[in-house]
C-alpha cells in the first residue's frame, strides 16, 4: 500500500500496534457472538478482523526483518488487544443470563423490587442448615444485572447471588430475537 511505504518507522509501528489492537478487540467478541449464536454480527466482525489482520501482517512480514520495532508494535497491539476486547465486550454486555439470587431474610420483598425492573423472577423455598432461604431466578439481559444486583441488595444486603449465562430459553425478555427463518428454521426442525 502506498500510504503505508511512506509512513516513518514510528509511525508504520504505531499503525500496526493500534490495528493489531482494532483486530484482536474484534477477535474476541467475534468469538463470544459465535458461542451466542449471532451470526451475522460474527460474520461481519470476523470479515473486517481478517481485513486488518492481513493488512498488519503483510506490512510486518515485508518490512520486519529491517525493523525490529514494528515486530514489536505487532506483539504489543496483540498483549494489548486482547484486555481491550475483554473490556469491550464487558461493556457491550451481549447476551442473556439467569440471575440466582439465596435470600434469607426479605424472599418476597426482593421478588417484588426485582419484578419492577425484570417481569421474570420466580421464587422458591428452600433451606440451609439451619435457617429457610428464598431462591430467587431471574432472566435477564446481562447488561440489566448491575441494576438488578444493586436493587437486589437495597432490599437485603446478605444475599447470596450467582450470575450463569442463558444460552437457550422460551422467555420472551425485554428485546426478544426473531424466530429462526429461511435456512436456519429448516435446519432448526426435528
């Protein structure tokens, strides 16, 4: 590429560790929207990655044996890619999960503060050694769970609660997924 023979040393590093960022950072949450089962976010994120791997690369295999700082920019923008793509993702909150909740003391006052901000919440009784719980599950987007935890512990600051991923479930939440059409229904029926 023209642009980048005319680029000084430091500035052909500088590009290369900042686009090695760029396409680790999409790397993982091209990985996390495939164990999601969103396709057409990891195809696109996974078509434009490639495209800034093969740029970085080819710059880095031509020019790397008279330089070795842009060897360097390559392994710094790969360390560096890989905290913020698991920063990204972090905030971009992808995904459903199933807030469990042990309560020992306010099972139905929490039940009811959490329904205010979450319409699926069931509880069950249960028990520990000693004392009857509450077992609260709620369904949730996972960007709802700080708020949701943060109600939670408004109403009993000792609760116990566990966060797991939601991979499948019939709940519709609060921005539902289309139903499977085309190709994937017929690959979707038994």
């Amino acid at each position: 590429m023209p642009f980048l023979d005319s680029l000084p040393v430091w500035g052909l590093a500088l590009l290369i560790f900042l686009f090695r960022i760029a396409d680790v950072s999409m790397g993982t949450c091209r990985t996390l929207a495939v164990v999601q089962g969103r396709i057409t976010m990891s195809v696109a994120l996974g078509f434009v990655e490639v495209l800034i791997w093969i740029t970085t690369v080819s710059e880095v295999f031509q020019k790397a044996s008279g330089n070795p700082w842009l060897l360097l920019a390559y392994a710094g923008g790969f360390a560096c890619g890989n905290g913020v793509g698991i920063a990204l993702e972090r905030r971009l909150a992808m995904g459903s999960v199933i807030l469990r909740i042990v309560s020992h003391d306010a099972g139905d006052d929490l039940a009811d503060a959490l329904r205010k901000h979450c319409p699926r919440v069931l509880t069950f009784e249960g028990s520990d050694e000693q004392h009857a719980v509450t077992l609260l599950y709620v369904a949730a987007r996972r960007r709802q769970v700080r708020r949701l935890i943060t109600v939670a512990r408004e109403v009993d600051p000792d609760l116990y609660y566990a966060v797991d991923p939601l991979r499948d479930s019939n709940w519709v939440l609060s921005q539902p997924t289309p139903a499977p059409t085309g190709w994937r229904a017929v690959m979707k029926k038994k």
